[in-house]
C-alpha cells in the first residue's frame, strides 16, 4: 500500500505501523460519571467497518507523525490523509 | 543433429551448448530453452504426472507448461519443478526428471495408471478410515511419498539474492506487439517507463510466428524498437523479469533472473533480484495463452498447443516430430499448419472441429471432425480421427498440435480479486472493469487478437494511461501488420472420451469433473477443492476454463454463469531465496552492538541476542568451567565491591518543554509534577487497558528537560505511543520527544566501591559524596578531563549504584578507563546473568513480570497507581477483575532444603492434586543466589501478599519435577534499602 | 580536553572507506548532530532566529540545507536535524540551543548515528537495491527518511553524492548491507 | 451413504455411477427452531453437535455463497493444544480430543494427522515461557515436552543451527498436535449434518434480524425471510458486519491474515514448525505442498487479499529458519479475513438479544478449534448455559476486566 503523507507524498506503507480506528484520538473525560463505560466502549468497541475506514497509521520509519487516514477496508482504497494532530487539535482536544 | 533441428530461427546455429538430461548428454544452440533442445533431440518423453504417473511431453513454450517440469541444477542448487520451457539454455546445464520410482520410461508408480478407476476425484475422503491407526502409520506415508512433485536438496542454498525498488510513471508488462508499442509510445513522450519481459528475448508473439510489419520480419521489427528504447534515460528495459503480483496502489512485485542462465552466479552477483515497482500506472501488455482441446489420451508426449509448435519451429528451429498433425477449432491452428509446412515439417492432416472450415493449399483439412484417441506408450504414434461422417481414420503422427482458441493472460488483472467477464467474440474471460488500481490492459491480454490490434491498443493503452496522470503521449504511427477477425468455434472437449485430461499437472480429467457434480460439488470453489483443478504448479492457466465448460455443460448454466477463472499472486511460483532476498542467516535482522562490545569480545565474554542487541552475558574467567562459576563470582564481586556492566540498551527518550512535567505525569502512573530538578524517580507506565506496560525512570535534568528511561524491550513502542499521546491525546501540551538511546553510552557501576571508583574519573568539580548526590540524584557532569557525562544515582542490583552515560563515541574508552582505574578495587565486569541475578535478589520486576497481563497491583505497586490525576490506564485499572481478592501478587520463594527452583513451574498447595483446577500460580523468575547460598525465585500467586511463610508446591510436570518452597518477601536482599542510600 | 579515545561507528580508531565498482562508501564519524524541535507556537520565532544567529534557512519537508558552517534537513513537523564538523563543533548541541534560545528544544544527536557517505557513478544503483526512496530522481538538497534493511536510515543527497545515515548501534549491519549491495550492481 | 474401501471399489468398477451428493442442496423453509449463520466449519459442525448431541430438530444453516469458503477453506489446516491460560487451554484439549475421533464420527477422512507441532525457542525467556505453557498444558490434561537443542537437531536436521541470527535453543514440542485437511472439515460436517437433517442453505446472505421486544423472530435474507426461535451468528471475519445488522458493536476488528502454498515437493517436513524469532509457520500437505504463513497484515480490512510487506516477511523468517527454501518456490497466496478480537480470545455467548447467540473472534486460530467451537455453541443453544470448556469467553469480559490475553498484549487486535 501507499499512503499519501500530507507533507512528504506517496510512501510504502511498511514505513508505518498501524494503530486501528481514529476513534483512539477522542479519549474520555476521566472524571465523567460514566467514566469506566466510557473508556470501556472507547477502548474496546472500535468501528471496524466494512468500507471506508478513519485509522491511525504512525510514520515510525519517516517524520514520526500519527496520521489519519480514511481508507476503504474492502477496497483498501485511500481517500484522504491528514496529520492526526490537525485532527485532534480540530476536534478540540487539548482544549 | 537430428531430424528435429529445423533451420533459421533466432538460435545460434553457430553456438552449440552441451547439457545432460537425465545422465544423457545433448547438444543445443545458445537461444534454445532447455525444452526446445529437448524437442531438437528428439526427446519428447520430459517427465511423469502428479497422480496417475502418465508419461508427458512438453505441452506449451511459456511459463503455463504444466508437464516439462524438471529438477534443474544438482546438489544444493538443484531445483525442483523448474519448467523446460522457461530454463534458458547453458553450456553444461543437467536436468533430471522428477517424480518417478525408477527410470522416466519405466516408471514403477505408473502402476497408478493401471488402477486409475479407483483414484476418482476425491476417493481418499472416503475411505483409509479403517482401522483409525493405520491412516498415520499405512495410508498417509503411502501417499505423501507418492505425492509431491520434484525434492529439494535440503542443503541450504548457496545462492545470494537481492531485493530492489524501482519508481515509475508507467509500467509496462510484456514486451510482445502491445507492450512494444506502449513503451515507445511513453518512451517518446519522456515518462519514466518500466518494460519488464518474462523472457529473454523481447517481441512475444512477433518473434514466434511469421507475419510482417510493413516491410520487416517480426524480429527484425523488435530489434529496431529495442534499439530506439535503449537509447532513452527514461525507459528500463528489464528482460527476464516476471512481474508476478499486483499489490495495492499501484505496487508490484517482480522477478529479475540475474545469472539463471548461467551455470553459477557471478562472483557477488545475485541469482535473482525482486523488485517492489511503484507505478502511477499499469498497463498489462501479458498475452494470451492457448488452450488445449480435451480428448481421449490427449496427453500423450507430442501432444502439445499449436501455438507453441509454431513457436519452436519459427523461433527455435526445433520441431517435436517430422510429422505434425493439427487439431483445431479455429483459425489460427491453420496458422501453425502453414508456419510448419513452410518450415518443412509434414502435416499429414488439419482436423478442424468446424463444418466450415477453411481450405489450405496443399494440406488436407478434415472439417467437421474431431480427435478421438491417440496412441503411443512413451510418445504419439497415431491419432484416430473421427470424421464428419461418423467413421474414424488413423494417422500416423509424432506429434499433434492442438489449439482450442486464446485466453487473456489475466494473472495480473485479478491479483486483487476483480472478477473477469464473459468475451462471447473470443469465447473466453477478458479483464473486466474493477482492475487494480491504476491498471489497465491492452493487446491480446486484452482479447486484442490481431498483431494490428495489439500494436493500436498499446499505443493507444500507453497515451490513455499516460493522459491520466497529466503527460501527453502521442500513439503516432504504427507499423502495417495483420489484422485477420477471430473465427473461432465453441468446441471444448470431445465427447464420449473416456480420459480427456483437462489439468494436466493434476491428473484431472473430464470424468472427475462431471465425478464432482455428481456428488454436489458445483460452484466453482468446491469442484476447485474437490477435484483440484487449477490447484497445480500451473495455476490451472491452460486448464481453468475447460473445467468451467464442463461444468457449465453438466449444470446447463453458461460458462459465466458457472463461474469465473481468477488468479492469485505470484503469477509463476517466485523462488523464496527471491522473497527473502538478503534478510537471512545472520543478516536475517540488523544486529545492534553495545558501546563495549569491542571490548567485551576483547574480554571473552559471552553475548546473549536481547532483541536486536547483542549483549553480554557474562565474561568467564580462566579456570571456570561452568558458566554458574561466571555468574557467582560477578554477584560476589558486585556486591562486596563494585562490578560495571553496560546498560546502554535501555531506552532513552529525551523530553523537553514547558509542559514535559505535566505530560510525563499523564504517561506514568505515579506523580511527576513534583520532581525537582537533579533528581530521577522510578516510574510505572500502564496501557490504556489498566495493564502495567513498562517501567523505567525519569530524570530531571531542567525544569523543562527530562531524560526518560525505559526497558530494553519496549524502547521503540514507548517512545511511539509517548509520540501517540503528544499529538492525539494532549496535542495543547508544550512538550517534544526525541529518542537518545543510541547517543550515549550508558554502565552502571554498582557495589559498595562504586563512589569511590566513580571519583577517580569525574572531574573533580563535580562533588558525588552521599550529601552532595544523594541516591536518586542526577546531573550533568565531566569525565575524564572535561567530556560531557550524564550521571545518575539509581540501583537496579540494589548496592550503592551510578549509571554514568557519555557520548557513544567514547563508550569504549570510559569502560577501558573504568577497567584501569577500577584495578584497585577489583572492578568485575558483569553480563546480563549477574544482572538478572542481583535484581531477582532485590525483586525488581522485568519482562518475566511485567508480562502484559499483570496488574499494578499484582507486581505489589498498586498504592504507585494514582488516583488524584488522569493518566494512561487509570480508570480501566479499576475494573473490578482486576481487583479480584484472590488477585495474583508476586512473592519470593525459596526452597524448602536443596533444590533448584524452575522458572515455568507452577504452583500447587503443598498437599492434594496436580492438576490445572488447583493451580494457584507460576513461577516467573529464578536464579541462583550466591548471597544467599540457595535457589530463589519470583512467583505469582494468588492472594500471594497475604500468604507469606506458606509452603507450596512448585510443580513442572513437563521435566518431571516437584519442589516444596516457601513463600517470602521478594526482597531477598538488604530489603530496607540501606545499601542504596550509603 | 579529555584524553579518552573515540572510536568510530564501525568500532575502530579510523573511519572505513572501500570503493567496489563504481561506487565508493565511506564512513564518516566527523560530524556532529542536534536536533532541533520548535516549542509550540514558536516556529516562527524559531526559524526567524536560526536565520538571524546561524543563518541557517530551515528547510521544508523532504529538504536540506546548507549555510555556513551547518547542514540542516527536515525531520518532522517543526523539528530538524542540524549538523556540522565535529572537530569545530563537538559541542554543537549546546551551540545551538545557546544561539536558538528558549523557543525550541535542542537535543545532542551526533552519537545517535553512523553515516556512511556514498560516491560515483554506481551510488543511485546501490541504493535502488536498498531503500524504497526514489533514488534515482533525488536532487542535491533532498532529505529523506526511510527504511533501509529494516532500518530507519535518513538518505540524504548532496552534490558530493549520497550520505546515508543510520542507527549507530547498527552500523556494522547497515555497511554489511551497503558492502553487498555494491558488489551486486558492480 | 456410508462412505468405505469396499464402497470405492465397488463404485470405481462400476463406473461411479452410484455416488449422490454430500449434502442436499436445500432451500429455505418459513421457519426453524435454530438458524446458524455461517456455513463455514463452526456453523456446520454447531448444527452437526446441535442434531447429533443435544437432540436439534429444525435446524438451518445459512451461507451465503458456499459453503467453506471462508476461513476453514483458507488457513494453514493446523490444529493444536498448547494454550497457556486456564480460560482457554481446557477448550483447545476439548477440541483436540473432538479431532482425533472425527473421521470415525463423520464417516469422512479429513486426514486428520498428528503430525506434531514444533514451537522453537530462541531465548532463556523464551524457553521459561515454554516451560511454563508446557506446564500448563500438562496440568490441563494435554502433551507437551521440552526440547533441547539436540532433540530438536534430530527432528529437524535441515534447520539453521549454524549460521543463524537467532540461534535455536531448543523447543517445545507437543505430538498430538498436527495438521487436517480442512476443506474436508466442512465437508464432513455438511454431510453429517444433512444426513442428521439439518438445511444446509447456500447463496442466502443474512441482510438483517427482525427483532420483536429485544427477542430475535427471525432474519431477512436475499432468499427471503425466515423465523427462528434461535439464531446464532457463527460467520468469523464478518461478525462486525452481522451484528451490526442486530444493531450490535463488538469488540473485533476484522484483519486479513496471508497463507502461501509452495509447489508440490516429495516429504521434507515431517511435521508442524513454529519460529521463535519471526514470523512463520510451516507444515507439508499429503499432496506435497509446504503450507505456511506468519502474521497478519496488520490494518482492517475485508480484501481477502494481503501485501508484499508481509510477504516478503513471512518468507524471510523462513528462509533464515530453513536455508535449503531459498530454492522452494512460493506458488500461490491467499487471504482470508479473521475477527481479531481486544485480548485474542474468541466469544461463544449469549448477546444483549433474547435469542441470538453470537460466535466469533477466533483470530487466526479458529481452525483448530472447529470441533469444539461447533459443540460448545450447540451447547449454548440448547442449554442456554456456556459449556465448561467455554466459560470465559463471554463478550462482556472486558467490561468486568476478566481478559483472556494469551500474548499480553492488550487491546492492540493487529498484535494477537
């Protein structure tokens, strides 16, 4: 596979390791009332769609950045690629 | 020469070639293939079935060859399985034929043939059953000696191969008529142009048959086209290449044959390379293959695809027999007809299963009829013809060339499992529409039959792929060349045949398959499975869709109705040396040497493999027989003074920012919001999951600068999920990693001299007395005479302890220096064993306990895990299976007496039953303490905290062994810490 | 000055050249290496005043620089490798973060590493056989990261020709694989 | 028809006129008491045990292309029982005992052949680990022995003692294990089921549940709705996929995993070989093919197909484990789909619906567990209560922190 690094272009997949579903970024609130179903669903019920697919992918052997990349999982199609820290700072992580 | 041996062709009359097959010595022409020098010979007989051990002959002259399968090569080279078609021809070359019991003519398990009735598709399901016992001990040797095809060496393989990666605009797979035109089509425009060719020669077809282009020969026409490709920086032609697999986006693997055509690879040299292209774009220029035509004894040696007698006499000069007969259901077949009579070989007769057949000049053509059987043991002698009006006529032949119309070589079109459809033109599958991505297909691959065609649908290929990732090509002129519409009929095998073979490599025939519908076995998959159709070394490339026919007759469906042919990668079976390239023996993975390694080895010392690290074990002594002696005496010598070890290999993550504090507090566990500068604390990290991950510790080098420590093992994995939390998690946090392991070169110096040797090299600025740099202290210091040194005051062996880190460059020197100045308080240098020991005698968890799946809690930490702060793992922590009363805890154990305590063991109550229902724990450490003169070991075991004085027992069925041991605390030694802090 | 001796990556007193066909790898321990991180929000300040205190122009993704006395190339978002001759700059780490200041942090990398320079006509041949980069239309002032026999390497081109940098742990196994692949494509 | 030698012989010499389907090819009724989804090997062999063990009468099986052409039809045909852990070493033993009495219960042969199962060690920690899995096994009623360097050398000469990266330092070697044919594993179970009258129903793909008051009432198919009383979903590598249609998340994540066939060979290895330090397996067919495969590919997917990365990873580590492949030829690759669980434990359980029962995250180790799997869920069907051998994998063990995690390696499925 290739994947399309935001700011270095096409490169091997296996320069990457992969973590699974974007949903990792949207940790919860720790002292949230429901706090340990949250993290249980977080944790543990991840989406694993048939079709398009938000993943993390990390770029071990390149720049070190987490990336989100939308991926067809039957296709493996890739449709868009984007800094997973632009995606966490946008979903307002961090705030 | 004999008779076999035509003249002209692209052989090199000039140039004879000895080589032996099966002890006989031949000769060939450089240009031969190993199964064109066979046919020159008169050999046609080149091997035996997979089943049935029916003499075969070479049946194509590409990479489909199902039956010319040879082992190649001899001793640790031999190869088995290779395909005579596809081995080019060397002087000296020897080949055997494979799966035999004794000689290829007369071969014992031709015995098979004999009882051929009782070998149905699928008949091993239903019986050997009885009795239960003999199926391991009778049946199933019986048959996997019978099975199996040719048989390795199993030396291990001299050859060296390499890997490769190659970039392009435009891929192009297959140098015949399409792929020519492609490449010069792009080639002129100036992409970046990959022409890969399975064969050695360029050209396809145009080098096989007859025809013109314009006014030049085939050949001659792909000579010029060459040249002009050769003279362009921007096109790689790769001749001997087999682009074997699609992969996603664009990827592709190949395979180069760097020195198959000679008898050993230069020196250095690879045998192969495998090449992973990046292409924008794919056009598959593969050809097509012939089909053959099922019918009674069709697989007879001589029996073989017209195409491919065709090609043998144009472009090897050989010719399987002085007298050929066709056998047809189309057009083309009068090619091959016409080709050999002007080559000068008889064709007694053209049966052409058409009523329409067209005439040909000078040569009978029998319309209308159809094969009905041949003859010949070891060999065709005759055929028997059945004519249009029911009568039936031999006619002597050494050979028959059978064309049953062209398949679309679809390999690659369907690497990704797109599915085929239905071309009723051609009556075969042509790629559909879901290619992979970026591919597409032109030529004959394409159901582009004609050289005309082919050469347009290049060109035009090359432009339309071209124009789709922006460049501009012109198609441009193209060469006149014949452009004949196909005529073919829908004739598949001859009915009534008893055995019409349809798989040759497999043994299949169309009896199994109408066997297979019978009992159910319908969809395409299960008649695959059941009668192993398409299963073979071949893929079934000539075989897969007359299965289908037969099928789609029996089912009364059409053929695409039925099912289609779809391939999997690798197109032709890739050499695994090629797959592994250099990632073997000792380079299998990069090996990672300590900063002392130079002068461990010096030493003596045993290395230990740690990951990737080599590592010192332990450094014996002259006179140490046993390596417990080593051991022991590095414990000792620690202990009661100072010993050195390298300890470079744990993980170093330098943390900076005005938020590093805060963002380690998130990482760890335990609270680091409060570290002052100059100190190191031990932290505990957990996963996500609540599960105790790594431990290690941090430093604070600054307020806003910390230096990380973590386990050898998880170095890499730390430090990326530590990057996973800066930029996903807590992306608002000042702070910013980077990975120092390998920058410094770190020793801890441990033993009650270890301050006072310490002194004699850092520079005397720097004050390490007790009250200046307390136990868990830390600094930026000088050594030996101003090199910058990192020192920190932590104990892994539980003596007063430093671990002392300088730039790697000068590892070597500062254990040197060590070595010298430690002369006086008999510094030992101590191995990983030593190490292991001291931190079993303290309790000190590893990998052994933090095994990913302990609990805080279990490792005795659970009070570390704070619940004022959010950090990883904290809240799944808490479940309540993890809190459990009778929660595993890690205690110490020695034995009740002698005895040596396994690591493994489990542990069982000190009286009752041995069995998984009253386990209640595992031994995770153990070593022998020469402090305490006794076998000890960490355990986990249930409720274990509370259960302290307790005798157990330590059972280890496995090497038949049962101790008595009692439960105490895990610090064994000094548990006050007193050491430490001296 | 310290008396203690530094060996190379490949482990002896001086660093190894061998020329094989019509490439020549040399290693080379004579540089010095830090890293140079942006704090956050300050890569303005950052670049502003690597430009005016070392008058390095930071380059962008996939790219290398010259100035001066210092090299530098793109590591990641707002991080960069800078380096320079050991023997005038063994301190270079401290040299940096003293020009740069507070507004990035500056990490000592020069150990970290091996690098082995590649020269002549074969080096884009050699490292087809290597690494998935695409060599072949690298220019001098590209940088880049990638995977080189199972090992994270920065290849980066120069008009000297090649430099190839790795785990210096690995130095040894990484000039095994440069070694071979040479003899391959000589 | 009762399947014998003397059958064959009789049969070959007339003609092989008499042979009849395996199975019948059924087509659905209106209703059942029991509708299994899947027609791979734990759904066939659930029916078989379901008809055969616990007295199921009105039982469906649901396939919807044909049945065995998931994973039972695609993996390495091994099968073993060196588990580690108390949740699940019970239930593999369970199986393997299932195993050595199939073809006698089916009256099919799926060659099953134990061959052995060689698990190398490379390391001390490594070897610990082995003692304490040996252990284990032992304690739970199955075979292990440990192997020393030499004992190893003596089964398998040809390994690379002498110039390997990794040295081998022994292994544990359990000789009960071994390999089985498995497309005959479905077949087997599909004619036993049928002769015992279950409908086997193929090209009937589930698209949704009618769910009434939180009890299931039937599914919707694209060959029509039918009624159950019971419905189990049994159809690994889709089960995200099925039971989202019941409106349920799991905790699975489907992955492809690669297998690779060489071309046919005369015997060259007698048994099953695991490397210590990579990824690879191997083991040799009857029909002379070495099978083998390593790890997943390591991101979703539903592709049934895989990449060169881990291609060329799998051969790597074995041709550095066994030099003489250099010159084996890789003749074709496949992929199949596996659920990948949180902690690489499977679920045979009950679901939040009254009345749908679910079977899944086999990982890459469903193979094995066939026989087992397909009682167990019988069991829970019938019985409504877990069978003992399977009492750990309930679906909400993460919930209540009681993880079956063989590897240690948490909630990362790529690394189970």
């Amino acid at each position: 596979m290739i994947i399309n690094h935001p700011l270095l272009g096409p490169r091997d997949a296996a320069e990457f390791v992969y973590l699974g579903d974007a949903g990792l970024i949207d940790r919860p609130d720790w002292q949230a009332d429901d706090a340990a179903q949250a993290f249980h669903d977080y944790m543990y019920l991840r989406d694993n769609p048939a079709g398009l697919h938000r993943e993390l992918w990390f770029h071990e052997q390149g720049d070190r950045s987490w990336l989100v990349v939308t991926r067809n999982t039957v296709t493996h199609e890739i449709t868009n690629v984007e800094l997973a820290r632009d995606v966490a700072i946008a979903q307002g992580r961090g705030q | 020469m004999s008779i076999n041996r035509l003249t002209g062709g692209l052989i090199d009359h000039a140039s004879p070639l000895q080589f032996t097959f099966d002890g006989k010595t031949f000769e060939g022409r450089k240009g031969d293939t190993l199964a064109s020098a066979l046919l020159a010979n008169d050999v046609r007989l080149m091997g035996r079935s997979f089943k049935y051990h029916r003499p075969r002959g070479v049946l194509s002259a590409g990479s489909e060859e199902p039956n010319a399968l040879v082992e190649l090569r001899s001793g640790a080279r031999r190869e088995p399985n290779t395909r005579a078609t596809t081995v080019e021809l060397f002087d000296g070359l020897t080949a055997d034929s494979q799966n035999r019991l004794g000689s290829l003519k007369f071969d014992a398990l031709g015995v098979n043939d004999v009882f051929h009735r009782f070998f149905a598709a699928g008949f091993y399901y239903k019986t050997f059953m009885w009795p239960k016992a003999f199926w391991e001990k009778l049946y199933e040797p019986m048959i996997r000696h019978a099975a199996g095809l040719g048989s390795i060496s199993l030396q291990d393989d001299p050859d060296v191969y390499d890997k490769g990666f190659l970039h392009c605009d435009l891929l192009v797979v297959g140098a015949g008529p399409a792929g020519l035109a492609a490449a010069l089509t792009a080639g002129r425009a100036g992409a970046r142009v990959i022409l890969a060719e399975e064969d050695f020669l360029l050209g396809g077809r145009l080098i096989a048959d007859t025809g013109t282009l314009t006014d030049m020969s085939g050949a001659d026409w792909v000579g010029t086209a060459q040249a002009e490709l050769a003279t362009m920086d921007n096109v790689r032609i790769m001749p001997r290449t087999t682009v074997v697999g699609a992969y996603d986006h664009g990827v592709y693997g190949a395979v180069e044959r760097i020195s198959d055509h000679l008898a050993v690879p230069e020196d250095g040299k690879p045998r192969q390379v495998f090449w992973r292209i990046y292409s924008k774009r794919a056009l598959v220029c593969a050809g097509a293959i012939e089909r053959p035509i099922a019918f009674e004894n069709n697989d007879r040696p001589g029996v073989m695809l017209a195409g491919a007698v065709r090609a043998y006499a144009n472009r090897w000069a050989a010719t399987p027999a002085p007298s050929v007969v066709v056998f047809t259901n189309n057009d083309d077949g009068h090619r091959t007809a016409a080709d050999l009579v002007a080559k000068g070989v008889s064709v007694p007769t053209i049966v052409d299963t058409r009523d329409t057949a067209p005439d040909m000049q000078g040569t009978e053509v029998l319309a209308g009829a159809q094969i009905a059987d041949t003859k010949g043991r070891l060999g065709v002698k005759s055929v028997t013809v059945k004519l249009i009006n029911g009568q039936t006529r031999v006619i002597p032949c050494g050979a028959v060339a059978v064309s049953g119309g062209w398949n679309p070589n679809l390999g690659l079109t369907c690497h990704q499992r797109g599915r085929p459809v239905w071309s009723e033109k051609i009556l075969s599958f042509v790629p559909g529409g879901d290619l992979p991505q970026g591919q597409s297909v032109a030529g004959a691959a394409n159901g582009e039959t004609s050289t005309h065609s082919a050469l347009a649908s290049g060109a035009q290929g090359a432009v339309d792929a071209l124009e789709s990732i922006g460049l501009t090509a012109q198609a441009g002129d193209l060469p006149a060349a014949e452009d004949r519409p196909v005529s073919v009929s829908p004739f598949w095998y001859v009915q009534g045949a008893k055995r019409a073979w349809v798989d040759f490599q497999n043994d299949v025939t169309v009896k199994d398959i109408k066997l297979s519908h019978q009992e159910g076995f319908r969809s395409v998959e299960h008649l695959k499975r059941y009668t192993t159709l398409g299963m073979a070394t071949d893929q079934g490339k000539t075989a897969n869709l007359t299965g289908l026919a037969v099928m789609a007759e029996l089912t009364g469906k059409t053929i695409p109705e039925t099912g289609t042919t779809i391939f999997r990668p690798p197109y032709t079976p890739v050499a695994m040396g090629a797959l592994a390239g250099r990632s073997v023996g000792k380079a299998f993975h990069p090996t990672r040497l300590t900063p002392s390694h130079h002068w461990a080895a010096e030493q003596g010392a045993e290395f230990v493999e740690v990951g990737n690290w080599l590592r010192a074990q332990y450094f014996p002594r002259p006179g140490e027989t046993h390596w417990r002696q080593a051991v022991d005496r590095e414990v000792l010598a620690t202990r009661s003074s100072v010993g050195v070890c390298d300890v470079t290999t744990l993980g170093k993550i330098d943390v900076q920012g005005a938020d590093a504090a805060a963002f380690l507090n998130k990482i760890y566990a335990n609270g680091f919001a409060k570290l002052a500068v100059g100190k190191v604390r031990y932290g505990l990290m957990l996963r996500e999951d609540g599960i105790a991950y790594d431990d290690g510790t941090a430093a604070r080098l600054a307020e806003d600068h910390f230096v990380v420590t973590t386990t050898t093992a998880n170095a890499v994995p730390v430090y990326r999920n530590m990057e996973f939390a800066r930029q996903c998690l807590w992306p608002d946090l000042d702070v910013q990693l980077i990975s120092t392991t390998e920058a410094w070169a770190q020793y801890a110096v441990a033993g009650p001299n270890a301050r006072k040797l310490l002194q004699k090299i850092v520079d005397p600025e720097f004050d390490i007395t007790n009250d200046a740099f307390p136990f868990m202290a830390c600094g930026e210091i000088t050594v030996g005479g101003g090199l910058r040194a990192r020192l920190f005051r932590i104990s892994f062996s539980g003596e007063l302890a430093f671990e002392i880190a300088v730039p790697t460059r000068y590892g070597d020197a500062l254990i040197r220096r060590l070595m010298d100045e430690g002369q006086e308080f008999d510094l030992t240098p101590y191995g990983t064993e030593a190490l292991g020991v001291m931190r079993i005698e303290k309790g000190h968890a590893t990998g052994a306990e933090l095994n990913g799946t302990t609990t805080a809690l279990n490792l005795g930490m659970g009070r570390m895990v704070s619940k004022k702060k959010d950090c990883i793992g904290n809240t799944l922590s808490e479940r309540d299976g993890l809190n459990t009363a009778d929660a595993l805890a890690l205690v110490g154990l020695k034995p009740k007496g002698d005895g040596q305590i396994m690591t493994g063991s489990h542990l069982m109550a000190a009286s009752g039953p041995v069995d998984a229902a009253h386990d209640q724990g595992y031994v995770t450490s153990a070593a022998y303490s020469p402090i305490l003169e006794s076998s000890i070991g960490l355990a986990f075991v249930k409720n274990g905290s509370n259960r302290l004085g307790e005798t157990m027992r330590a059972v280890n069925p496995l090497e038949g062994g049962e101790l008595l041991v009692e439960l105490v605390s895990a610090h064994f030694v000094d548990p006050e810490g007193g050491r430490l802090r001296d | 000055m310290t008396d203690l001796k530094p060996i190379t990556p490949l482990g002896a007193g001086a660093a190894r050249i061998h020329t094989i066909g019509q490439v020549t790898i040399s290693e080379n321990p004579d540089r010095s290496m830090a890293s140079l991180t942006t704090r956050k929000g300050k890569a303005d300040a950052v670049r502003l005043v690597a430009k005016t205190a070392l008058g390095l122009d930071l380059p962008g993704p996939g790219q290398s620089t010259i100035s001066g006395d210092f090299t530098a190339w793109w590591t990641g978002p707002d991080q960069w490798m800078i380096d320079a001759d050991h023997a005038q700059y063994e301190l270079l780490a401290a040299h940096i973060a003293q020009a740069i200041g507070p507004v990035a942090s500056v990490t000592e990398q020069t150990d970290g590493w091996c690098r082995f320079d590649l020269t002549g006509s074969g080096s884009v041949a050699l490292l087809e056989r290597l690494c998935p980069a695409d060599v072949p239309t690298m220019q001098p002032g590209q940088a880049t990261r990638t995977l080189l026999h199972h090992l994270g390497c920065f290849v980066i081109c120069s008009t000297a020709g090649f430099s190839v940098l790795g785990p210096r742990s690995s130095a040894g196994s990484l000039h095994h694989a440069l070694i071979e692949a040479a003899h391959s494509v000589a | 028809m009762r399947y014998s030698g003397f059958r064959v012989i009789k049969e070959a010499l007339t003609g092989h006129k008499g042979w009849t389907p395996a199975w019948r090819d059924a087509s659905p009724q209106a209703d059942y008491d029991y509708v299994i989804i899947g027609g791979g090997g734990h759904g066939l062999a659930a029916a078989y045990y379901l008809a055969a063990q616990f007295g199921g009468k009105r039982i469906a099986v649901l396939e919807k292309g044909w049945i065995g052409g998931g994973n039972v039809g695609r993996n390495t045909t091994i099968i073993r029982s060196n588990y580690m852990l108390d949740g699940n070493e019970p239930f593999y033993e369970f199986s393997l005992k299932l195993w050595e009495g199939l073809e006698q219960e089916l009256n099919y042969n799926a060659m099953v052949s134990q061959r052995g199962i060689l698990n190398l060690v490379h390391s001390d920690a490594q070897r610990d680990g082995a003692r304490r899995r040996g252990n284990a096994m032992i304690l739970n009623g199955s075979d292990a022995e440990l192997l020393d360097t030499e004992g190893v050398r003596k089964l398998y000469p040809f390994l690379n003692f002498d110039n390997a990266r990794f040295p081998i330092k022994g292994g544990l070697l359990h000789r009960r294990g071994g390999t089985v044919r498995h497309d005959a594993v479905a077949w087997g179970y599909a004619r036993g089921a049928d002769q015992l009258g279950v409908d086997i129903i193929q090209n009937c793909e589930v698209t949704g549940f009618r769910i009434e008051n939180g009890k299931v009432k039937g599914v919707e198919t694209s060959r029509g709705y039918i009624g159950a009383k019971k419905v189990a979903s049994s159809v690994a590598g889709s089960s995200s996929r099925v039971m989202s249609l019941a409106g349920l998340r799991l905790p699975i994540e489907s992955h492809v995993l690669q297998a690779f066939v060489s071309e046919g060979l005369k015997p060259t290895i007698p048994g099953v070989i695991t490397f210590g330090a990579g990824h690879f397996y191997c083991s040799q067919s009857d029909k002379g093919g070495l099978v083998f495969g390593g790890d997943i590919d390591g991101y979703n997917s539903y592709a049934q197909r895989g990449n060169l990365p881990v291609v060329e990873d799998v051969v790597e580590s074995g041709v550095a484990l066994i030099p003489a492949l250099g010159r084996v030829r890789l003749l074709r690759g496949w992929g199949g789909i596996m659920d990948m669980s949180m902690d690489g434990t499977p679920f045979i359980d009950r679901t939040p619906i009254d009345g749908l029962y679910f079977n899944g995250g086999w990982c890459y180790g469903g193979f094995k567990a066939t026989p087992a799997a397909g009682w167990c869920l019988a069991h829970l069907l019938a019985t409504d209560t877990p069978h003992e051998t399977a009492t750990a994998y309930r679906l909400d063990r993460f919930r209540t922190g009681h993880i079956v995690d063989e590897k240690g390696q948490g909630a990362q499925p790529n690394l189970h």
